[in-house]
C-alpha cells in the first residue's frame, strides 16, 4: 500500500483500522455465481452473514440478486434494514428465537427446519395461522466421507427427518422450499458427494423442492503465500462449480422440473476484501527473541496456526533488520500473535498491513480492552466510512453503573 495513503488514513481515523474493497466484493460474488451458471443456469447464492455482515455487503448481495443467508434474529434484522425482501431469506441456524420466526415465516420468509423440537414450534405457528401459506426447508444431515459428523439438521435415514418432511409436503398451507446442508470441510474432494447427496434423497422421496442448498465451505481467493501453508489444493471458483454443479446439471438434464440451486459461501466471497492495518508500538529482545508489539490484535484478523499475508510499510522511522521477530498484539494475553518469525526491515512506527482478514474478523471480534477500530472503504477513489471507531460510551451504555 502507499504509505501516504496510510499516513492521510492515520491522521483522521487513527493508528488502527480496516480497509473494506466493496468493489471486489461485488467482483468475486460475479465471478462465483457465474462459474456455476455457466454449468447449471438456475444457480444462485445465498451469502452468509454470519461470516461478515457489514451492512454495505448485504446491500450488494441483495442488489445483485442474492439471497441473504442468517442464523439468527440479529442478522434477520440486518436483512431488513439493507431492504431485503423476507421471500429473499434463508434462516438456519440451530436455535431460533420463536417469536421472531413466527413474525418472519408469516411475512414470507423461509426458515430451514433444523430438529425436532424447532419442527414442534413450527407446527405450534401453523395451527395459530391455518389461513396463511409458510414456507419451510429441511436441513439434511448425510455422510460425504469427510470425517466428520455434523450437529446439524437431521439424519436423513431418521424417523424424525420423515416427520419433517411429511408436515411439510402434507399439510394444508404449509410449503416446502428447498432441502439445505451444511459440511465443514473446504476441500474439493468432498463437492461431488454433497451433491450426489442430495440427488439421491431426491430419488429415495420422489420430491424435487423449489430449492436445493448444498451450503457453503469454500476456499476463496488468496495470497500465495498464505495457499502454502495449507496441506491441501486450493480450489478457483470454476473447480468448485464443476465438482459440484456437474452432478445437479447432469441429474436434471432430462426433466422437465429444474429446481433453483444455492450454494451459501461466506469467507469465498468476502475473504480477500478486507485488510487490516495496525502500527508498531514497540520492539524489544527478550532472551533473545525478537517482539514487535503493535496497535492491533489476532482477534482483528480471525487467523491462528498460519502467518496472513502481511507487509511491512516503512513510515519514516530508521528501520533495522530482524530475523525471527513476532508481531504480537495490544492485548495482554500470551498467545495474541498476529505473525510469526518475520525476516526483514522494521522499525517503530512502521505499518502493518494484513491481507485476507475479511472473514469471521469484525464479526467475532469483541470489545476487548479497546473499543473496536473503525472500516474504511476506499475502493471507489474516496474514502466512506462504513463504521466509525467505537468509544467508551459504546462500550459502557448497557451496564448499569
């Protein structure tokens, strides 16, 4: 980055922030929806919010025509104000609060069915509004070899998934949109099982539904540096659609019902369009370790076990070199590290700027001994702010004191 840019940004918004690039947001939600266009037409995405709800990325989904994937009534209720449509949510999640999914699915909105107990609160809602049509999906719990057994939606060979799906398909002003999963794994290796999946509960029931949701958990785009350091291929867009979308494109071929298919990605979309800049506060050896301490924490990029993409803005100061020095963060907890044994100049003052911090940072970052840092968006030649920096009568007004 121009380190006059990041001097200008600094005088105004401090010496800590976010860089939001809305407009590669808008590219990458494009360029994924396509890629599984191109293979099966009647594809569409549901972002996940959970993974970054700022409101200016809603927005952008909704303009483009996506669905709006939350998980909770908070999320719900940015949905609302970024003037989503309810027949435009997708609501899971594995607890919802039940008035609020009363209000929602009789103003239109679809919430995927996700135990037994939320199936009993669902039907309580029918029986209290026999006159008005709800929507409802299932959420389906499979195997696809990965590992892993899911904690959610139901076990599809269970007499509880049966139930669900016999409410749903039998009963008067009651109506089943999609089937929806969810699998935790990003690898590619694991798509076309998602996918066969799905196809072959459609053939056990001889139901095709409105929707089919194979879920999200995909690898988006990202440094090289940061793709090496993981066991695994790092898939582009196209490889996913291909795994995937081949299956459904093949199964339907020959019908005349092709039924809308949603994928639900989050960090594919929105990981590389966020950065975060902090500033070097101090730099000390101690026993011979080298440790930089900056303005900025591991909880503002959402990333252990891995280095992010990082690069060092020299800001005027001398700069030294250093093998092996730590970047650790303001807060006073021993594993704060934001990146291990870098090699290379620094000094005090200097900036950091983390790339790839787009997912799962803002969203899960409390106010933990600071207030939160402000997001900038800078991507369209000025810079908006999208949040300001909190202040201590954000962070006291709900304590009594």
């Amino acid at each position: 980055m121009d380190k006059q840019i990041i001097k200008q940004l600094q005088a105004e918004y401090g010496e800590a922030f976010y860089l939001l690039d809305s407009a590669q947001f808008r590219v990458n939600f494009t360029e994924l929806k396509t890629a599984f266009n191109d293979i099966y037409p009647n594809w569409n995405i549901a972002y996940s919010y959970k993974t970054n709800y700022t409101p200016k990325l809603c927005k952008i989904v909704n303009e483009l025509g996506g669905y709006a994937e939350v998980v909770s009534e908070m999320e719900l209720e940015i949905a609302k104000r970024v003037g989503c449509m309810m027949d435009r949510v997708i609501w899971n999640g594995p607890i919802k609060n039940v008035p609020i999914m009363e209000q929602f699915l009789l103003d239109g909105g679809t919430v995927n069915i996700d135990s037994k107990e939320e199936l009993e609160h669902i039907k309580e809602i029918h029986n209290r509004h026999t006159d008005v049509l709800i929507h409802v999906g299932i959420r389906c719990n499979y195997d696809v070899n990965d590992g892993v057994v899911s904690r959610f939606g139901f076990d599809i060979d269970g007499e509880d998934f049966m139930e669900a799906v016999k409410f749903a398909t039998t009963t008067k002003n009651v109506k089943l949109i999609n089937f929806q999963c969810h699998f935790a794994k990003r690898q590619i290796a694991y798509w076309p099982a998602r996918a066969k999946g799905m196809v072959d509960l459609i053939d056990r029931l001889g139901i095709i539904p409105e929707r089919i949701d194979i879920g999200g958990g995909l690898f988006g785009k990202m440094a090289d540096s940061l793709k090496s350091q993981f066991s695994c291929e790092i898939p582009d867009y196209e490889a996913y659609a291909k795994a995937a979308a081949q299956v459904f494109a093949d199964y339907f071929a020959d019908k005349d019902v092709k039924p809308e298919l949603l994928i639900e990605p989050g960090s594919a979309v929105v990981g590389d369009c966020m950065k975060f800049i902090g500033t070097v506060k101090t730099i000390k050896n101690v026993r011979g370790k080298w440790i930089a301490t900056v303005l900025g924490s591991q909880k503002n990029i959402s990333m252990t076990g891995i280095n992010p993409p990082m690069e060092v803005i020299a800001m005027g100061g001398e700069q030294k070199e250093y093998k092996d020095l730590d970047f650790v963060g303001f807060t006073c907890i021993e594993g704060d590290v934001l990146y291990h044994n870098y090699t290379g100049k620094l000094a005090h003052q200097d900036a950091i700027v983390i790339s790839n911090c787009g997912s799962y940072s803002l969203v899960m970052k409390p106010p933990f001994i600071l207030p939160n840092f402000p997001v900038l968006d800078i991507s369209e030649g000025k810079t908006e702010v999208i949040k300001r920096a909190e202040n201590f009568d954000d962070l006291f007004h709900t304590f009594n004191i």
